[in-house]
C-alpha cells in the first residue's frame, strides 16, 4: 500500500465532457463506457507529449489523473480547449487523495474494510464506500502493477489506510514502485518522457496509451503519421547495468557513437543487480550492448522484462 501523492487529480462535468475530452486526448474515452479507466497522454498541436494521463469515467464525471509535475500544464490546456457552456472542469487535488494497494492478497484485503463491490477486471471501476466516505475503486490496467486504486476525500484517507495495515497490509516505497516501473518499461514524465517525445518512442501505445481508431485529437496528424507511414526514430528498451550509473541521464554510445540515453535506473533488490530504461536510436535493438558515458556497459532487453534472478536467490 502507498500514499500516491506525486499526482494532480481533475475533474470534469458537464453534458459535453466526453466528447470535449475525447477530442484532446490519445486514448479512447467514450468505447469502454461507464464504469472504466482508460490510459492515454495529451499532446501538443504538434504530436509531443505533455503528459500521461489516466482517465476514470463514471456516470457523473470524468476524473483525470496526471503527473503532479504536469498539473500547471494540464490546466492550460483544459482553461484554453474545455468550453465551460459544455463541460466544467477543477482541480481536485487538494480535496482528494489516491492511495493504491497492489499485490495478490489485495483484493482480499480491501474487501473487508469497503462495501459496495470491487472491480473483477483491470481498466474497471466501482464506487464503493469507506465508512461514510464515497471512493472512487479503479482495477489497475496500466502502471506495470496488480492491484488497486482508490480515490478518495483526504480527510478519509488516513483511516483507510491505517485499517489497511491493521489487516496486514504493509506500506510500500516508492523505490519499490520504480522497481516495477522500470521493469515494466512504463515512462515517466520528466525521465523519458520530455517535451520532445513522441508517443510511440516511449511505448504509449503498446501500453493501450494511444487509439488510432477513435478519431481526431489534438496532435493526432503527427501520431497517425508515424504509426501509418514508418516508425519513430527511438524507441525506449531496458537496460542491464554493469554497476550503479554515475549519474541520470546518462549518454550511451554504441560503435563510438550516441545511441541515446539512460533515464531512469534503480536496483532490483530480488536479481541484487541494477536495471534501467533507455530511449536508444531504432538501430539499437534487444540483445546486444551499449557503453554508457561513465564507462560502464550494458545489455540491451525488450520490454516488459524481468532479469533472472542469481542462483540461490529467493
């Protein structure tokens, strides 16, 4: 279990905000009706990511998870694009807080303190209650975890979260959440992802991020460009690092030259070796190496990949 504070949460209302969202953002908001999260990113006119989003629809608003560091961001775009006669939109991150429980004893666990039923597939939601508090429950689809997250009011937050831990559940770190990020090849805004990246050269779309079916979106020319036409340019794969890298990012050359950069890394305590994720030319593909600046090498891996493990370990 863990507190997810690093996130700016909107909400959106209105008898249009469907079709007003559905008309910035890379995924498909409106095929998987009610009662669903989806992932998608919204972009620049000109195909760029500004941020990844998850996206929870229910019958009476739309709420909108983004990277905390993207919320000034988010907010222009939806004050510029969202007309308020059609959908009305705030920021709801003060009033709410989203603590996800993840692992396989957490269906179980949170079955026990919420009424009201829990989503049996990922990319669903419930609305269940804490006590007297509404909670917004959402399977989780797409953060490279199993489990669950809820929003909820802040002022009702910590009671969950303590009863949680009194039936056994115990506090996560976000080390261990970049542990699974990285191995599940998700990017991150500000380590991946900058305001140069297009979607595919970060994966959105084999991570059910973009729709090329759905329609006209902000940025759509470009990402339907790509996809119809060729292919990006970079494209993000896992790292196997000798050692700890000396800093992040980092250049990585291949032949003697740039092949790309090292953005994010962490140790995987299981394997007991360091992991990382890299957005590297086309040319550079699974299997084969890279040196980094600092002089170490490394082993290039498709994504999601999961290192054996050294003999003995548990």
């Amino acid at each position: 279990m863990i507190a997810l504070s690093n996130l700016a949460l909107y909400q959106l209302v209105g008898g249009g905000r469907l079709a007003c969202l559905q008309g910035l953002v890379t995924c498909d908001v409106q095929q998987p009706g009610d009662g669903s999260q989806v992932f998608g990113a919204l972009l620049t006119a000109k195909g760029m990511i500004v941020a990844p989003l998850w996206i929870t629809r229910t019958a009476e608003a739309l709420l909108v998870a983004a990277p905390a560091a993207a919320a000034d961001a988010v907010a222009a775009v939806f004050a510029r694009s969202l007309p308020p006669r059609l959908c009305r939109w705030e920021d709801v991150s003060g009033t709410t807080a989203s603590v996800g429980i993840y692992g396989p004893a957490a269906a179980d666990l949170l079955g026990k303190v919420v009424t009201g039923g829990l989503p049996a597939d990922a990319g669903r939601v419930t609305a269940p209650h804490h006590g007297a508090a509404p909670v917004t429950l959402a399977r989780v689809a797409s953060r490279g975890l199993d489990g669950f997250e809820c929003v909820l009011p802040a002022a009702a937050a910590g009671a969950l979260q303590q009863e949680l831990v009194a039936l056994g559940a115990v506090a996560a770190t976000p080390a261990l959440l970049e542990e699974r990020r990285v191995l599940s090849g998700f990017p991150r805004l500000g380590a991946e992802i900058d305001d140069k990246t297009l979607p595919q050269e970060v994966r959105l779309d084999e991570l059910g991020g973009v729709s090329y079916t759905k329609g006209c979106y902000l940025g759509q020319e470009t990402v339907a460009r790509v996809h119809f036409r060729g292919h990006a340019n970079r494209h993000l794969l896992g790292l196997g690092l000798e050692r700890e890298p000396a800093a992040l990012p980092l250049e990585l050359f291949h032949d003697g030259q740039s092949a790309g950069r090292l953005s994010s890394a962490c140790w995987w305590e299981a394997g007991r070796t360091w992991v990382g994720l890299a957005v590297v030319r086309r040319a550079i593909s699974p299997g084969g190496t890279v040196a980094l600046a600092d002089g170490a090498a490394a082993s290039v891996h498709d994504l999601p990949w999961e290192p054996a493990r050294p003999q003995g370990a548990a």
